[in-house]
C-alpha cells in the first residue's frame, strides 16, 4: 500500500474527499517527520512508536571488491511496533 492507496482507504471509510485526506495525511507524516529531526520520538498507542536511534562508526567490507571501507556514526529512523499491533498481524 503506497501513500494514496492510504488516501483512498480511509477516505472511503470516513467519507471525506480524497483532497481532505491528502492533507490530513501530509500533515500527519511532516508532524512525524519534524518531530524525528528534532530528536523527539512519537507515540501512538496501540500502533507503535517512531525515534531516533544513533547508530555507531563501523567498519564493513564492499562484497564486490573485498575492501575495508570507514561507515560513518549517523542517526536513523526507527518504528517499534506495540504489542497490539503485533498481536493484531498474527492475527490474534
């Protein structure tokens, strides 16, 4: 499902436009967005929670060539899902 197979879902579920979803939507993802580059993290019961996680410096190895490359420490994004949502994809 991309993001306007979402629109349309829930636009058929709510009976709004599919232009009101949209922006409902769009908001809803920059308000996560902004939030993750400020280092906040967001909760949403029962679905999961969004963060940031630093992950460290590292050494790897291109598969192609066999040579020893520096991986830099970055931040990324992550989504733990709650256990209602777990429960609810195997179906229990």
């Amino acid at each position: 499902m991309n993001k306007a197979d979402l629109v349309s879902v829930v636009a058929a579920g709510t009976g709004l436009t599919q232009v009101e979803v949209a922006a409902v939507v769009e908001g809803v993802l920059e308000g996560i967005s902004d939030a993750l580059v400020k280092d906040d993290h967001v909760e949403i019961r029962g679905f999961g929670t969004f963060k940031v996680e630093q992950r460290a410096a590292r050494d790897a190895i291109n598969p192609q060539t066999g040579q020893r490359i520096r991986v830099d420490a970055k931040k990324a994004p992550v989504f733990r899902p709650s256990d209602k949502l777990k429960a609810r994809v195997n179906g229990k």
